[in-house]
C-alpha cells in the first residue's frame, strides 16, 4: 500500500498576497524566491537566511515553482510589464531620472 505524504509548507489564502502561493506561516510568495534565485542568482542558503526561512522552505518554493512553471513563470512576467509600465509612467511625469 502506498501513502501520498504531503508536505503543508505551499498554502493559497484570498486574504494574503491576492492568493498567490506562499510559504505558510509567512507573506513571502513563491515567485520571490523564484525571482531573487533565477534573477539574481541568490542560493537556497543565502534566500534562507535573507528571508528568515528554512532552507526546508526554500526548497519546498522551488520545488512549487517546477512543478508549476508555466503559471508562476507567467505571473513573473506580468509583474515585469506592470513594473515597466509603472517605471515609464513615473519618467514621463518626471518624477523619474534614469541613470545609464
């Protein structure tokens, strides 16, 4: 006989961070760990400590984003283009100055 054992560590809430996943016990979503691990190269250690998390934790949000890539993937890059839009709005009104 086999037993699925599930690890609780990945919980969705309405109520926290628009329902996006995150580690329970905590606001911190899936994609930034994702984020600061793809992007900035961070390591499972160092986003341990950065976040207050344990690496079990870590590992755990990693795993979530494999297993669900597409969606989180997705939903980095929407956060991008909001971000650009954002970004733009603000030089436009001139309340940004970029610095090449």
């Amino acid at each position: 006989m086999v037993t699925v054992l599930s690890i609780d560590t990945i919980v969705s809430d309405t109520t926290i961070r628009d329902g996006q996943p995150i580690l329970a016990g905590t606001q911190v979503r899936v994609s930034d760990l994702v984020a600061s691990h793809l992007f900035r190269g961070h390591s499972p250690e160092a986003l341990a400590v950065n976040y207050k998390l344990s690496l079990g934790q870590v590992y755990a949000a990693l795993a979530y984003y494999y297993q669900h890539k597409d969606e989180i993937d997705r939903l980095l890059h929407q956060e991008a283009q909001r971000a650009d839009t954002y970004l733009n709005k603000l030089e436009q009104d001139g309340r940004l100055i970029r610095v090449e």
